[in-house]
C-alpha cells in the first residue's frame, strides 16, 4: 500500500478550496476506521484526490465490488484541475458530472465524465462512468 505524504493543511487536489486534511484526506485516511465520503459528490472528489496522489487501495476499495477491476495500474498522467459539474443523491443512488484535466506526454487533455454511485449498508461506492462526446486535447 502506498503511503500517503500529502500535507493535511496543503490545498485539496480536488479544488474544492479546502484544505487536503479537511477534505479528501479525512476520507482516505479513515476508510480504515469505517470513515466513508458521505455523499456522491465528496466520493467522487476523494477519488479524484486519490489519483493524483496515487492511492490504488483507495481506488480498489471505494469500487463497487461488481464492476471493480480488481487490478488497478494507473497511467503517468499529471492530473492538473477538477471541475465538478452536476451532484445528485436520490436514495441510494448518485450521480456526479465532472471534468478532469489533465497532462500526459507534454500533451493536454480532458476527462468529460458522469458517474454513477451506489449506497450500500450507508457507504457510498463508485460503479460506472460514461464519458461526454465532446471530449477534446485541450
């Protein structure tokens, strides 16, 4: 598993103007302890969070376990901004659109993506995206 060493009172990579510690971090670091993002939205940014930081075991286990990969090797991107869309909760079930920019190979690009979240036993989980149409290089 790998260590987390971003700074709880840095800025949150998911842009949310707060600060790592008080956001994503609080998430990541209490899984362990049955602390769980309480809405689709605060899942969402935690996962965010988690690829830039490269948590796969946060990724793995905020999977739902009927379409996680099991595996996850993440690509040399250098995730660069988060821009959150649209959030809905209804029940049990989510939905959050949201753009993720990003840098590989010296080239810009952009993830244009609606998830779809599940709560079971009042934890939320990540199932599906679909990406946008309009996704462009940047």
């Amino acid at each position: 598993m790998k260590k987390n060493l971003h700074p709880a009172r840095a800025a949150c990579p998911c842009d949310s103007g707060e600060t790592y510690g008080n956001c994503c971090g609080r998430w990541h670091a209490g899984l362990a302890d049955g602390v769980y993002a309480p809405t689709p939205e605060a899942l969402m940014r935690s996962r965010y969070s988690a690829y830039v930081l490269g948590l796969i075991d946060y990724l793995l286990a905020t999977w739902h376990p009927s379409t996680s990969p099991g595996e996850l090797e993440l690509p040399p991107l250098k995730w660069l901004g988060l821009e959150l869309r649209h959030a809905q909760a209804t029940g049990d079930a989510g939905v959050v659109e949201f753009v993720a920019r990003y840098r590989e190979n010296g080239r810009g690009g952009r993830m244009h993506e609606t998830g779809r979240f599940v709560r079971e036993d009042g934890r939320w989980y990540y199932i599906d995206g679909v990406m946008a149409q309009d996704d462009t290089q940047a």
